[in-house]
C-alpha cells in the first residue's frame, strides 16, 4: 500500500532533520542493510574456523588436549557460520555477492577502514 502525499512529505521532513541533527547516523543507517549483520558474522566465523585450524595443527605436537581445543573452536565457527548462513539467505547471499562485486572488494573494505580511522580521530580530537 504507498503512502499518501502527506505522509511521504512528513518522512522526507523527518529524514531532512535527521541529516541535519546526526549525518553519520544517517549515513550508517542508509547504508546499513537486514543482511549486513549475518554477513558480518560469516565473516567472523571464518576468521574463527581458520584460527582454530591454525590452533589445532601448531598445538597437537604439544598436547592433545590443547589441540582438542582447536578443534572445538573450529567446531564452533562452523556451526556459527551455518546459523548465519541460513539467516542470510539466497536473498541476502546475493544481495552482499552483488553489492561486493559493483563495488568491488577494496572500495568494499576500504570503507570499513576508512570509517575506523574516522573514529580514531574523533577520539583525538
């Protein structure tokens, strides 16, 4: 069902002021997503299963126990990684695919370090 007239103009009134009261917010909310979360957190679980990885092949000549742990952690990360995935979705899967591609892979996590150094100097200053 689309709005009427008066409601479009009344949220355009309401995201004006937004921009005008807290840009960076406004800018992280238009550029956020539903899937950028799950996303996010594929992303760390990938980073986990490879540290786990990492952990259980340099720990097994230590103690097997030790390297146990790596496994676990491996384990965890998976399972992580498989709830996330299905919280993505096909929609959100190609979603973050399409925006990754038209964008391209630097100027994707360019942006990422880019608003980490924005907020390191906002700290400074």
């Amino acid at each position: 069902m689309p709005l009427s007239e008066d409601e479009q103009r009344i949220l355009q009134q309401i995201e004006a002021q937004l921009y005008e009261s807290d840009p960076a917010l406004a800018r992280e909310v238009a550029s956020t997503t539903v899937y950028s979360h799950a996303f996010r957190n594929i992303k760390l679980a990938v980073a986990g299963f490879v540290a786990g990885c990492v952990m259980m092949v340099l720990l097994l000549p230590v103690s097997f126990f030790l390297a146990f742990g790596g496994f676990l952690v491996m384990l965890g990360s998976a399972l992580f990684f498989e709830r996330n995935a299905r919280r993505l979705g096909r929609a959100g899967l190609e979603q973050m695919t399409h925006t990754v591609r038209g964008a391209g892979v630097r100027d994707y996590f360019g942006t990422t370090g880019q608003r980490m150094r924005e907020r390191f100097r906002g700290e400074d200053e």
